[in-house]
C-alpha cells in the first residue's frame, strides 16, 4: 500500500494578540484564507514570534480547528507556554522530559529562517493588526472581520438580532476563555448593562468548571442571566434542548465553537450561526446586535447613558492553581484480564460489536463504491448531529 507524503502549509504568526483579538480569531482567518478544503492532505504548521507569545490553550484552539480546514494535523513547537500548561495540570515529569529534548520538538532555525524553501505554501499574520473575526454563516470558513459584519449581513439578509451567544466546546472552553468572557460580562454589571440575548456556557471539564466556579467567573456569567449547562459538547453537537424555538424561524446566533453547519446546534435549518472567540461573543450576547463592534461602537445602559465595553482580560493559567472534588477519572484495572464488559441484548443506547470474520485475502476485491458526494459534504451530513446521538454507542440505531 502507500500513504501519500502530506503537503506543508506554514503560518507565520508575527507580532503579538492585543485588544479584543485572541487566538480563535488566528484560525478564523486562515479558514477564510485557505477554506474548508484548502488544508487537505496537509500539515500546518504555526511559528514565529507570534506562535511564541499565544498561551498554550490558543495554540489548542488554533489546532483544533485544524479539522474545519481539512488539515491532517496542525502543529507548534515547543515552548515554554507548553511548560507552564503541563506544570500546571500536574504533569511536571511530562515537562522535564519534553525540556530535554525541546530543541527536537520544534522546528529548525534555518526552516523558520527561510520558509518558502520548506513549505509548499506560507501563510503570514500579523497579530499586531489582526482584528476579531465572525465566521459564518453554515459554514466555518466564511470569514468575516467585525468591523465588516454590519454591512455584510444587511447585504446578505442575515438577521442581525442575535437569540442566543453560546461559549464552549472542546474549541474554547479552557480556564483562559471563560476568565476573559467573564471580564467582559463583568463589565456589563458593572456598567448597568442587560444581555439583549440568551447566554449559555458550556465549561470544558469538570476541573475547569470547579476552578471557574471557585474564582467566580460562573457566578459572574449567572449574576448576567447566563444558563450554565453540562460539561459537555451540548448545543456544538446538536444535544440542546432549545426552548423558544420551533425549528422554523429564522435567527441568529453567535457561538465560540468550531462547526456551525445548518441544523448543527438545534435542528433548524433557518438558524444563521457564527463562530467567534469567547469574549467576542460574550460582547455580541450583551448587545443583542450582530453587527455590533466593541472596538468602536457604545451601548445604552439602565440610566440611559452610552457606554463602552473595554478590551477583555484574563489569565493563561489559574493563579491559584487548577483546583477539582472529582475530575471524573477512574483508573484502570491493574490487571484486566478478569475485566468482563457486560451490555444488555435489550439495550438501545449500547451494542457490542462482533469481531469481523478475519480477512483471507480474496472475498474484498473488485468491490464497487457505494457512496460519491458531490460539494461541500461536511461531517455532519456523514453523521448529523443532534438528539439521535443518544444512540451513538449502538451502531444498528445510530445507522437506522
């Protein structure tokens, strides 16, 4: 058999995030720059002193959306971001043994140095004047900067009312993202403001969502009316009970999250959703606007004053440290041979599966394929998403 070698694609990332940009809006504009397929059958790889300056939860947000390019893997170089993540979560013997051989784990001088010679194709951004970015609609590559989006969606017919802003994911859901969203909904309160949308946050696991709630960020999101749902993928993979919401109206809403096909989030196709960075959308969510710009335009607050959102902050890293009762986590058996799985034949949530009858090298020849899709077929129309995921560890239902 053979693997076709990858392509190249470098990104060199040079300045340093500032104002309201973050580093979801890094990959927001290389999916506009390459689109959905323009990754495909490639690596990327992210460096230069921009690369250097993300924390290593961006650089985690940038990688996975690697996928809603068609990348096969995306890639930094280790750095010392990397080490204050690993020594962070209580992985120091992890760090120690990655710092003695970080001069492996990235990439040569002479490479960054002279990158048209390496790559098949280099990408430049300059993180000084990189501004934020909404992606969307129906597809995550239709990118467009926010000071652009007023006058894109009137063009387009795209409602301009947003319903609801959504912040999770395993896209943006780290301690970083929501100490920076929950800066700007602090704000809000504090400037007399109401969310003119619905607002819900998805914490990205059960520490992450321990440590927030101790530094007072969930409290800050619900003091805002926000709904504080599960620590799971929840409204990105269609399991969102939305209320309010008959599957047929036409709307708007803004999420941090990495996918926003139609039907996506709640199962209606009239339902224009955007991608943005965490503390983008917890912005949009207290407008209630579409094309509002904090970086230019005011809000009216309860004494009827016009006020302006500050650029957002927040930490890399906890300051007191990740902090969790019950992070979930059962370790295996020390021994697992005598480990029985044991599913109900009833069962309509769980199968097991039979082993295939091993392959004796003749009855899988000359097969005819059965499938050819013709544009733009995302996952979802592979394997939608929604509330049928309830059957996905029983593969006859989920297929049915």
């Amino acid at each position: 058999w053979e693997l076709k070698f990858p392509k190249l694609i470098g990104v060199k990332l040079t300045g340093k995030l500032n104002g309201w940009t973050a580093a979801k809006d890094v990959i927001l504009k290389v999916a506009g720059i390459l689109t959905v397929k323009g990754g495909t059958g490639a690596i990327v790889e992210y460096f230069g002193d921009g690369a250097i300056n993300l924390s290593c939860t961006g650089k985690g947000t940038i990688c996975n959306m690697g996928a809603e390019i068609g990348a096969t893997t995306s890639t930094f170089g280790y750095d010392e971001s990397m080490e204050r993540y690993l020594r962070s979560t209580g992985r120091d013997e992890v760090a120690d043994e990655a710092n003695k051989i970080a001069a492996y784990l990235t990439g040569d001088d002479e490479v960054y140095a002279d990158p048209e010679n390496y790559f098949d194709q280099v990408i430049e951004i300059d993180l000084d004047t990189l501004e934020p970015y909404l992606n969307g609609p129906f597809t995550p590559d239709l990118a467009t900067p926010v000071s652009q989006m007023k006058v894109e969606a009137e063009k387009n017919g795209w409602p301009l009312k947003v319903e609801w802003g959504l912040i999770g994911s395993c896209t943006n859901s780290s301690y970083e993202d929501l100490s920076r969203a929950a800066s700007i909904a602090n704000q809000a309160i504090e400037k007399g403001l109401v969310t003119k949308s619905a607002f819900g946050i998805n914490p990205g696991s059960e520490q992450v969502r321990y440590t927030a709630n101790r530094d007072g960020f969930l409290k800050t999101f619900e003091d805002l009316d926000a709904t504080i749902f599960t620590n799971a993928c929840g409204p990105c993979i269609g399991m969102w009970d939305r209320t309010g919401a008959e599957k047929a109206e036409k709307n708007t809403i803004v999420h941090s999250f990495n996918r926003n096909f139609a039907k996506r989030a709640d199962g209606n196709p009239n339902t224009f959703a955007f991608v943005a960075s965490p503390e983008m959308v917890a912005a949009i969510a207290i407008s209630g606007n579409l094309g509002f710009n904090p970086l230019t335009d005011t809000l009216t607050n309860d004494k009827g004053e016009q006020v302006k959102l500050d650029p957002p902050t927040g930490d890399e890293l906890p300051t007191k440290g990740f902090a969790v009762e019950d992070a979930g986590f059962q370790a295996p058996a020390a021994d697992g041979s005598a480990v029985q799985v044991l599913v109900s034949p009833t069962s309509h949530r769980l199968q097991l599966l039979d082993p295939f009858t091993p392959w004796e090298g003749t009855d899988l020849k000359g097969l005819k394929l059965l499938i050819k899709a013709k544009g733009k077929c995302t996952t979802d129309h592979i394997s939608m998403a929604g509330p049928w995921l309830k059957f996905r560890g029983h593969l006859d239902n989920i297929s049915n």
